[in-house]
C-alpha cells in the first residue's frame, strides 16, 4: 500500500473485493448448476438470494452489477440503510430485497415499504400486522409462513399444526400473497431430513392454496439438500459473501 496514494490503494481493494466475489458467485452458480442438474431441476425455476446482512452496500451493489437480482436481510435497521444506499448508487428497482429475520410487529411498516417478499411470518398477530402494513402497496406483499420443521420455535418458526391457521390469515389478507413457506434447517438435523419435511408441509399448503408455491430453504451449507426437496429459493450467504464478523 502507497501512504502517499490512498485513493489508489483504495480502488485496489475495490478491485480485491470484486474479484472475490465474482469468484464466489461463480461457485455458488455451479454448485446450484450441478444439484439442478442431480435432480432434473430447470435452473431457471430457483432463485438465488445473496443474503448480505453485515456486509456493507457496496458489496450489494457489486452483487447487482454482477448480475445479481435478489439480496436478503435480516433486520430492518440494517436493511433499510442499504436499500436506500443501493437505490442511490444503480437506481429503486436494481434488486429486489428478500426480509428473511425475526421481525418484529413495529417494524412490519418499514419492511412492507421496500420489501419484495417477507419470508419469516411466524404468527397470525405477525400476519395480521404485515397485512395493515402492507395496504399502501400498489402491489400484494407476497409472503412465506416460517415452518418450525422440529417444533422448536427458538429460531423463529411456525410449528407444523399451526401452519395452516397462519396461512388462511395470510390469504385472507388483500394486502398480503401467500407465495409459500421457509425454513432454517434445525442444527442437529440432517438437512435432508429438514427440507423432506418441509416439501410436505408445502404440498398440504397448495392443496388449500394452489398459487403459494415458494419453497424458501437452502443455505450455504445445505443448498444441494434443498434443491433435493424442492427448494425454489436460496437464501446464500457465506459462500457469496465470506465469513460473517459475529454469529447472527
Ligand atoms: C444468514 C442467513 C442465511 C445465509 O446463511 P449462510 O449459511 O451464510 O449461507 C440464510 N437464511 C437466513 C434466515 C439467514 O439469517
């Protein structure tokens, strides 16, 4: 590094940065070519989410040059910061934000103000919420109920029984689209096992709901187990971004 240069360092690590990451989402891009090819998947029914939260705009931006269409957060503090950062830099509609984190009912307003899709509606107070959130839209908010596979609420999450309740809460908003249903695969678990398991909870909900057809799971860990179960969206993180500084 040249002290008398700083600008010029400065634009190198730019250039570190982007190098790094155009290396990392080709390997994501092929690692999600070979499962959807393992499993007869069309890669062009799933979507890839470069979950960004703790990394700064800059790396969104680059994303989004990169070609990068869907970014998800999981707090809205830090979310909407950077939607306007981004919206500065490329422009409102450069990407599409995914709000995939716990989210609390006073925050349901600023969510459903840049929001592309909720993924993590873990109540029918939660929903009931989102829906009066979301009536300024022009368009529904399209949303996912969180499915608790294990039952263990703690990561945020809808046991399976009540699933259907929250649901029929989401659909009977006119603010709100039941696209679908997520889940964080338990730690203990084999993914496999998780994301079966969310496949089923997915077919009963289309037998009631023929449209709610999102399958959000998948991360950097466990993406080839997903694709395995049906997984329409992933929600990819490290092996985009690198090491997240603190465990959240
Ligand atoms: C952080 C996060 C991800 C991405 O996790 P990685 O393992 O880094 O790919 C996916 N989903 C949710 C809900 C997250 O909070």
């Amino acid at each position: 590094m040249d002290p008398d240069h700083p600008s010029a360092a400065a634009a190198g690590s730019d250039d570190s940065r982007l190098a790094e990451l155009t290396g990392n989402l080709a390997r994501v891009r092929s690692r999600i070519a070979a499962a959807c090819q393992a499993h007869g998947r069309d890669p062009a029914t799933v979507t890839m989410i470069a979950v960004t939260k703790t990394f700064p705009a800059t790396d969104v931006v680059a994303l989004a040059r990169l070609g990068v269409t869907d970014v998800g957060e999981n707090r809205d503090q830090e979310a909407g910061g950077k939607v306007a950062e981004v919206a500065a830099a490329l422009g409102e509609s450069a990407v599409r934000w995914h709000f995939v984190g716990r989210l609390q009912r006073n925050k349901a307003r600023s969510v459903a103000g840049y929001a592309h899709m909720v993924h993590s509606v873990d109540s029918q107070r939660l929903a009931r919420a989102l829906a009066s959130a979301a009536a300024e839209r022009t368009q529904p908010l399209p949303v996912l109920v969180q499915v608790s596979v294990d039952g263990d609420p703690a990561r945020g999450g809808v046991v399976i029984d009540e699933v259907p309740r929250v649901a029929e809460v989401i659909a009977g908003a006119a603010s709100l689209q039941l696209a679908g249903v997520m889940a964080v695969a338990p730690l203990q678990w084999q993914p496999e096992r998780a994301y079966q398991r969310l496949a089923q909870v997915a077919a009963q909900m289309r037998a009631d709901h023929p449209d709610a057809r999102v399958i959000s799971a998948g991360m950097t860990g466990d993406l080839e187990a997903a694709l395995a179960h049906g997984a329409t969206h992933l929600r990819i993180g490290s092996a985009l971004l690198g090491n997240r500084a603190s465990l959240r």
